[in-house]
C-alpha cells in the first residue's frame, strides 16, 4: 500500500483501526496474565500426575503380554505325526527288509472346549489383576500429590503468618527506637527489637523457603517446576466435614476384586483338568513282502484312576474364599476408616472455628491494649512482645489444625475414592 493510498478519510480509517487492536490486545494482556497466574487446584495438580504417571508405560507393556497370553491360551493342542517300523533285521524269515511293515501315523488330541474356556478365562483374570496393579500405582501416586498439595498450600499460608509476625514486629521496633531516642526505654529496649524483628526475618525466609521446596517435590510428579502459585484461603475451607462421602470402588479395591475373580477363574480351570481328553489316531501301514497297503484308526483316554486332581480343586477353591474374605475385611476397615476420619475432621474443624472466633479476637484485643498502654507508658516491651506471641502462635495453630483436617480429608478422599475417575482408562478399550 503506497503512501498517497493512506491519505484522506481512508488513512483516518486505518487509524481507527490500529488503535482498536492495540487496545484489544492491551486490555487482554492483563486477562492473560491473570489466566497464566491462576492458582494451582487440586484438580489440576491430580490431573497433571496422572498425565505424566512413569507407571503408565510398564502397565501397557504389561498388558500387551497379557493380551498374548489370551491369544495363547485358546489354541488347541497340536497333532502329532508318527512312523514305525516293524518285522525286519530279525532272524530266519524276518532277517531283511522283505517283511517289514511300515506305520504312519496322525493322532489328534480332543482337548475339550470347556477347558480352553477356562484357560482364556484365567488369563482375562489376569489382564484385569494387571490393569488394577497399574491404576493402582497411579492412584498412589496422586494421593502423593494430594498430601504434598495439601502441605504446600499450608506452607503458603505459614509465609502469611510469618509475615504478620515481621510486621508486628516492625512496629514495635519502630515505637521502641522512638522511646528509647526520647530516653524512656534503655538502649536494651532496642537491642530486643532488633533482635526480633531479625527472627522474624529468619522465619518469613525459612517459611518460603519451606514452601517452594514442597512446591518442587509437588511439581516433581509431573515434571515441571514450581512456577506456579498456590491459594492459601483454600484451607479455610472445611465444608467437606458436613458431606457424605460418595463411596466409589478404589484401585485398591480393584485389586482385591481382580484377584478374586483370577481365584474363581483357577477353580474353573482346575475342575476342568479333572476330565481327561481322548486321543484320535489314524494311519496307514505298508506290507513290504506283498506291496499291500491298510488303513488304521485308533483312539485311546486316560483312566482317572489315582489323579482326579482334586488336590488342586479344593487349594483353588480355598484361594478363592481366602480372596472373598480379604475383599470382605478390606470393605469393612474402609466403612470403619471413613467413620473415623470423619470424626477428627469434626473435631479439627470445631478447633479451627472456636480459634478464629474466640482465641484470635481476644488476642488481637490484646496487642492493641497493650501497645495503646505501651504508648502511654504502662507496660514494657516485653509486655508488647508476649501479647504479639499469643496472637502469632493463635494463628499459627489454626493454620497447624486446618493443615491437620486437609490431610484428614486427603485420608478420606482415598478411601472413598474420590477421586478415582480422574485417572485415564484408555487401556481398558
């Protein structure tokens, strides 16, 4: 486009028209950013460990020999060809060739299908032991990063107490330097609140500190690094302990489930085995002395006589009970540790409030009655820093209880599988 194009109405258009996608994209950058610093959910972490789960590869290997082992276990027993020879290099009439007999032969075992059935029924057991084994390891893997999510974000919240300690002690420095200019502190008076206002550095930097590394070891799952940020009002949230959990079957559970159905499956393959197959033959046999030729057929089954393979039905069969009765108990411990979790979340919940509604108005009352009395000469510093303490350790605590009912509630999540869908099924189709 030339110069004398953009002259007149026409360049006022194009004008127009640049300064509206300049403002566009000014008043989206701010949306972008916003989007790129959103905080890290719990969601979103558990969704990004079961997208880099290391495990997921040996399962598919896993799998694909146990799909091998399908294949493999419906083929039929194979045939067998034979050949004998009889009546020759022995003695008088038999001392040559000339009354040999020749035999070929062609036997096929009858395997019967239900035991085929069985076999293809065993290894499907297998495959499914195989593939809860995997999302089992998965889902071990995301209740890590549900407790290493629930600590990192305590942590972020621990830099918000830290830093209320150094800004507490800030002020009381800064009042302390004023009275001890003005004579009516001793020079000891500062000492101290250098002295604290450098440990409640310490403290803020060790909490970061604290909480970038935990950010590491929760990013280290899914191979990323701590460029992320974390909400630490989610912690304040304690309305899990008013819900019912919806029980779902956990991996664990699976497991248990597989190698019940595998126990059941043997039993069937074993029961099988108790019937023997018959054994078809067919051939052909040649008289050398006269040059004729005749058909044979034949057929033989073993007698269950001593081996009925009992043995092995009832060690099945006990396997099988045994696997109920583990699937049974675990159900059982899962209801009684659900019960339980539920009740520590009650009660560190009820903590939790009555330190907000309670504790910490009474100990913010505190600190500004005795920093008012301080002003006016009433109390010392040491007086100033016991009333800041009691308030410090009061939120402190609070943050400790609701840390406490976040990984009680982690507990709980497992055990009621909650978040079990969100691990990929692909394998299964």
């Amino acid at each position: 486009m030339t110069s004398s194009s953009l002259r007149g109405p026409r360049a006022w258009r194009w004008l127009a028209l640049v300064s509206a996608i300049a403002s566009s994209l000014v008043l989206a950058a701010p949306l972008w950013a916003n989007a790129q610093s959103a905080p890290l959910s719990l969601t979103e972490a558990l969704n990004r460990t079961v997208s880099a789960d290391p495990t997921s590869t040996a399962t598919q290997r896993r799998l694909t020999a146990a799909d091998a082992n399908i294949r493999q276990a419906g083929v039929r027993p194979n045939p067998s060809l034979g050949i004998e020879a009889e009546n020759f290099l022995g003695s008088n009439p038999y001392s040559g060739l000339n009354s040999a007999e020749f035999t070929l032969s062609y036997e096929q075992p009858l395997e019967r299908k239900s035991k085929r059935q069985a076999r293809v029924g065993v290894a499907s057991a297998e495959r499914d032991l195989v593939l809860a084994q995997g999302r089992a390891r998965t889902w071990d893997a995301m209740n890590t990063a549900q407790s290493l999510w629930v600590e990192a974000v305590a942590a972020e919240a621990e830099i918000g107490v830290a830093q209320e300690r150094l800004n507490l002690a800030e002020q009381s420095q800064a009042e302390i330097s004023r009275r001890v200019r003005a004579a009516r502190d001793p020079l000891f008076a500062g000492s101290l609140a250098n002295t604290d206002v450098a440990n409640a550095r310490i403290a803020l930097d060790q909490a970061r500190a604290k909480a970038r590394q935990l950010k590491l070891q929760l990013a280290a799952l899914w191979g990323g690094g701590a460029d992320f940020t974390l909400d630490p009002t989610v912690l304040q949230n304690t309305s899990a302990v008013s819900a019912t959990p919806n029980l779902l079957d956990t991996p664990d559970l699976e497991v248990l489930r597989a190698r019940q159905r595998l126990s059941t499956a043997q039993v069937r393959v074993e029961t099988t085995r108790r019937v023997q197959d018959p054994t078809l033959s067919a051939g052909i046999r040649h008289f050398r002395d006269d040059g004729s030729v005749a058909f044979l057929v034949g057929g033989s089954i073993p007698l269950n006589r001593f081996d009925t393979n009992q043995g092995n039905i009832e060690r099945t069969r006990a396997d099988a009970e045994a696997a109920a009765a583990d699937l049974e108990v675990a159900e059982r411990i899962r209801q009684r540790d659900i019960a339980a979790a539920t009740i520590r979340m009650t009660n560190l919940a009820e903590e939790a409030r009555r330190i907000e509604t309670e504790v910490i108005p009474m100990a913010e009352k505190a600190v500004a009655q005795v920093r008012e009395g301080f002003a006016r000469g009433g109390f010392t510093y040491r007086d100033v820093i016991g009333a800041q303490e009691t308030l410090i350790n009061a939120r402190a605590r609070r943050v400790e209880i609701l840390k406490q009912f976040h990984i009680e509630k982690a507990a709980r999540d497992r055990l009621s599988g909650q978040w079990a869908p969100l691990i990929q099924t692909a394998a299964q189709n």
